[in-house]
C-alpha cells in the first residue's frame, strides 16, 4: 500500500515537473499549426453569420469546415477528418447550396439578411463565449495531450471500436437515417401533382406548389 | 498540446453560432449557424476523446463514436430541415424566420381573449344566477 502511494505519489510529481515545463509561451510546432488554423476557422465562422451574401455564406462555411478536418487531423483523428470533408464539405455544404438557389436567394448583397435583433444576439454570443473560455480555460490549463504515442484516431481503432462497441449505436442511426430520408420525400413530395384532375382553386392548405407571391422574389 | 487549444477554439466557434442563429434572418442561414454549433461540440468531443486515450489508456473511443454518429444526424437534420424550409417557401413565399408569426401573440389577440374570456365568465355567472331557464323546468327540478 505504501510502495503504492509512493509510486502513485512520485508520478504525480514527474507530471507535475512535466507540466509546469509546457507553458503557453513556448508552443510546440503542432501548437502553432494548431492556432494558425484555428484562427482562420473562427475568421471564416465569423464571416459566416456576418456577410450579407447569402452565397459567401456557404462558401466561407466550407473554409470553416475545412478548417476544423484539419483540427482533427493535427488530433489524430484522420478518420473523424475526412468524414468531415466528405459529409460537411461535401454533401451538407451543396445541400445548402441548393437550398439557397431553391429559394431565389439574391446573389450580391441583400439587405436584410439579419434581423433586428442583433444587438441582443451579440450580448448573449458575447456571455456565452466568455463563460465558457473562461470555465475552460480554468479548468484544463494544464491538461496536456500527448500526441506522440500510437494513432488513437486511424481508420483502424476507430473501425475496431465503432464495431465492437458500439454496434447497437450504429444500427439504431442507420434506421434513424432511413426515417430521416423518407421523412424528407414525404415533406417535398408536391400532393398535386399526383392528381392533375383535381380542381386549381383548391384549398389553400393542400401545398400544392402554388407559385410564390410577389414577396417571393426577394 | 495542450487541451485548452481545442476547448478554447471550440468554445467560440459555438459563440458564432449562437450569434448567427438569434441574429440571421434567412431560415438557411439559421441552419448554416446550426452546422457551426455541431462542429463546435464535434472538435469538443474528438479533443477530450484523443486526450483520455492517451492519458488513461481508454480503448472505448466513446468520443470518436459520438462524433460519427453527431456527423450523421447532422447530414439527417439538414435533408429535414431544407425539407420544411423548401415547403414553408412553396407555402408562403418567404423564407423568413421573421415573417413567420402565424402562431405568435399580439396584443391585439390578448384584447380579443380577454373579452371572450369575459363574456363567457359573464354568461356562467348568469346561468349560475337563474339556473332554470323556464317555470317549467323548474317545477320538474322541484318534483
């Protein structure tokens, strides 16, 4: 029991000397990188819900989409990093895409692409990023990442531990994902056009793709 | 690395979402500030996944597997969410998260309650003051 406490006691203090030699001001090459990108995420997010091109919008998402698979990649996380360039980049971005363009967005500046609530939305952003840098950064000021033993995020691990514990999970979201995709055919699918013979003055609440209104043009 | 890096960095790109969805009127813009707020608690859990793996020999991977599956139903929620936002447009012309008050309460509304709701409690305290509504009645309830 003491041999243990010692043992216990002198690795304790090892880490301890360990830490207080990793300060802030002397960042390893992976820290720099590191905060290289991550500047430029939180500019490309910033830009996001910023520009008044709804366009640009979707374009500087994807920088910072970009910008948070190579986070993962300076992790380890390779595999987490390129399903994010395939998913995020690749799918959910032209999803966005397609929606702006469905829904007539201008191209060029639009005027009021945010309301008028503004002021506010700034206050609450504000508190919420101060309290949780601060309960972070208090938190986890010496917790260190020690990314140079074995790959903890290769196709590998992830794919052994993906199918050996978590196989229910996955099943469960692929049903979840089948549900998600019929919901989605359901929701668009246009009920009039299965009935051309139904009369054109129907009731409003059938949905059956009426042309805009004058305000839909904007 | 230290883990403040990630935490930190995660910690205001959910801020920016937070901003764009209360501020952002375009319904699809809401969305993109949704996708900022997913990746935010995405890099949180990759980052304190990586951590607890190499500090406390963790073979689980909870983490990695909850970023998957959060990358998944998110992919889900954005077919779902165009879905009702290219049908909300096909209905009413706009895709305004302002504009649409259908079920919002205006003052104008509340007058309108509050004289219904009076004149139903002045109706009740009638029935209530003459229960019977003919002599006839009244004398079967008396029998």
């Amino acid at each position: 029991m003491t041999a243990l406490t010692t043992a216990a006691l002198a690795t304790a203090a090892r880490s301890a000397d360990a830490v207080q030699h990793r300060g802030f001001l002397s960042p390893t090459g992976v820290e720099i990188v590191f905060l290289l990108v991550g500047l430029v995420t939180v500019g490309a997010a910033v830009l996001t819900v910023t520009t008044r091109q709804l366009v640009h919008a979707a374009l500087w998402l994807v920088v910072a989409l970009g910008g948070i698979a190579v986070e993962y990649l300076l992790l380890t996380a390779e595999f987490i990093a390129w399903v994010q360039v395939l998913i995020y980049v690749g799918s959910v971005v032209v999803l966005l895409l397609f929606g702006l363009m469905l829904t007539r967005a201008p191209i060029g500046r639009s005027p009021d692409t945010d309301s008028g609530n503004r002021p506010v939305a700034l206050a609450v952003a504000l508190a919420t990023a101060a309290t949780l840098v601060w309960v972070v950064v208090d938190a986890f000021r010496t917790t260190w990442i020690d990314l140079d033993q074995a790959v903890q995020g290769s196709t590998e691990v992830t794919g052994a531990a993906l199918f050996s514990s978590w196989v229910l999970p996955f099943e469960a979201l692929s049903v979840l994902l089948l549900a998600a995709l019929v919901g989605a055919i359901v929701l668009s699918r246009r009920t009039g056009d299965e009935d051309p013979g139904a009369p054109a003055s129907g009731a409003p609440a059938s949905g059956d793709g009426a042309t805009p209104g004058p305000e839909g043009t904007r | 690395m230290h883990l403040a890096y990630p935490a930190v960095l995660s910690a205001l790109l959910f801020a920016i979402g937070v901003y764009g969805l209360l501020a952002r009127r375009n319904a699809i813009l809401v969305l993109m500030s949704v996708e900022l707020m997913l990746n935010a608690v995405n890099l949180n859990l990759v980052a304190f996944d990586v951590w607890l793996s190499t500090t406390l020999r963790d073979t689980l991977h909870g983490g990695q597997a909850l970023t998957l599956f959060t990358i998944a139903l998110a992919a889900a929620e954005i077919g779902i969410g165009l879905a009702i936002v290219l049908l909300v447009y096909r209905n009413r012309g706009s895709s305004d998260v302002d504009r649409l008050r259908d079920t919002a309460e205006t003052e104008a509304d509340d007058d309108a309650e509050a004289r219904a709701a009076e004149a139903a409690l002045a109706a009740d305290e009638a029935r209530v003051a003459t229960p019977y509504d003919s002599p006839a009645e009244k004398a079967e309830a008396a029998r």
